[in-house]
C-alpha cells in the first residue's frame, strides 16, 4: 500500500439484507454517499455476519457467501468478483500486535454484510475489497483494532463496519420496507443518534445499562458492534463526525455514519 492523496474517511452502514439491492431509495442512498467520497484504492470491511477470533481475512477470488435465506433465487445467483486484495491482507496481518494473531483463511468469500452494500456503491466491482472478521464484542478492544487500522486511511482505504442501527429481527411483525417502526427500534435509534452527535463514545460503549429499547433492539449485538472499529478508526473517536443516512427499513433502524 503507498501514501494517498486524500485521507479516506471511515464509516458504519447499515447493510440491509439482499432485497435492499431492489429498493430506490436506500440503494440510492448509499450510491449517492459513495459518489461524494473520494474514490478509495481498497475497501476493509468489517461485517456484523463474521464473527470469528481471531482476527481472520477473507480470500480474494473466493465465491461470495449467501449467509441467508427465504429470499429469491436471483439473489443466490449474484457474483461480485473484486480485484486482489492480498497486499491489504499483508499489510492489516503486519499492523496487528503479537497479542492479536491474524489467520488468512483460504476459501471464505465476502459475505452479504460485504457484498450487497459493495454492489450498490460499487458497481463495478473494480476496487479491492478485503473483509476482516468481528473478533470480539468487547467496545474497547473493538476501539483499539480500529486506531491500530487508522493509518490506511492515508494510504487510500476506506474503513467500513458494516451492521444495523438495530436489529430486533425476533421481535418484528411485519417483514415489508416500509413496515411501522416499533417502539424500541425508534428509542434505540434516537438515543444512539444523539450519543453520535455529543461524541459519547463512553455512552455508546455502555449501551446495554444506557440505550432505551434495549434488549430488543440488540438482542444479539454483532450488528452495532461494528460501530467501535469505525469510532477507533477515526481520527478523534469522539468526532460527532456526519449522520449521512436516517430513517428506517422494515421498522429497523439504517441510520449510517461518516467520521474523518
């Protein structure tokens, strides 16, 4: 990896599920904020749907994983073929300390928390993308895996932790876009908004004693987690930084995030 003209930003968004790839207005959401960044030299991703320690790296040119189902076939049949990404995996693998070993698995593909935004931003497919395992829950481990990645920003990376505001899915009664916002999802997503505007990232961090609508908007919580490699990422973790997408999508929240 060499210097870069233009620092990238880091980001959390919300990844959706594949039918989000039919939808106009959050995929046209999501191309609009790719067009307003600089164009990256390679995207890090960081899903919620990769739970695995330690820190593991995805395989270039391996098959996408449809970690889903009930949806449509069209959607399992769906390919999004990425340059080579193996000088970011040896530049990520070299950045970590002793204390946090890197595994490069040999087969495992982008998976739909990598894949679907990737294909809405970047349709091409012509940018390298290298996805990196959620290796923990822990806030503040979380916080220092994404200081120790800042330095790729300079060379051109965008740094993306992909997840769901919330993501209460036992919880839903109803499975249309544009379904009623339950209550807890609405609590969450505006306590969290404001705790992103105040640059709280010591209450983020507490969420599950702070945030209202708890524990049905996380009832597992790989897919706020995320958040925290993004908030470390960034240059002053407790940058308010910019709230790019709002609203929600079958009643969950897709608020997304932009920090310098």
């Amino acid at each position: 990896m060499t210097s870069h003209a233009t620092r990238m930003p880091a980001l959390y968004l919300g990844h959706g599920a594949p039918p989000l790839l039919d939808d106009p207005t959050w995929s046209g959401q999501l191309a609009a904020w790719a067009s307003d960044l600089p164009r990256p030299e390679a995207v890090l991703i960081v899903s919620a749907h990769w739970e695995s320690a330690p820190v593991s790296l995805s395989a270039s040119g391996a098959p996408l994983v449809y970690d889903f189902g009930g949806f449509a076939e069209k959607y399992y049949r769906m390919t999004y073929q990425t340059p080579d990404a193996s000088a970011l995996a040896a530049r990520v693998a070299a950045m970590m300390p002793d204390t946090e070993p890197v595994h490069q698995h040999p087969s495992r593909g982008l998976d739909h928390g990598a894949w679907v935004p990737l294909k809405i931003m970047y349709p091409e497919a012509d940018i390298p993308v290298l996805q990196m395992s959620l290796p923990t829950h822990d806030p503040g481990r979380l916080l220092e895996l994404g200081r120790r990645l800042r330095p790729l920003r300079d060379e051109g990376v965008l740094i993306i932790g992909s997840g769901f505001l919330t993501h209460g899915l036992p919880f839903l009664t109803e499975w249309r876009i544009d379904a009623a916002v339950p209550g807890w999802s609405a609590e969450f997503d505006a306590w969290a908004g404001e705790a992103l505007a105040q640059g709280d990232v010591d209450a983020l961090a507490n969420y599950r004693e702070l945030a209202p609508g708890m524990p049905y908007a996380h009832p597992t919580v790989e897919h706020y987690t995320p958040l925290f490699v993004t908030l470390g990422a960034a240059t002053n973790a407790d940058d308010p930084g910019l709230q790019v997408i709002d609203g929600f999508w079958m009643g969950l929240s897709k608020r997304s995030l932009q920090v310098a």
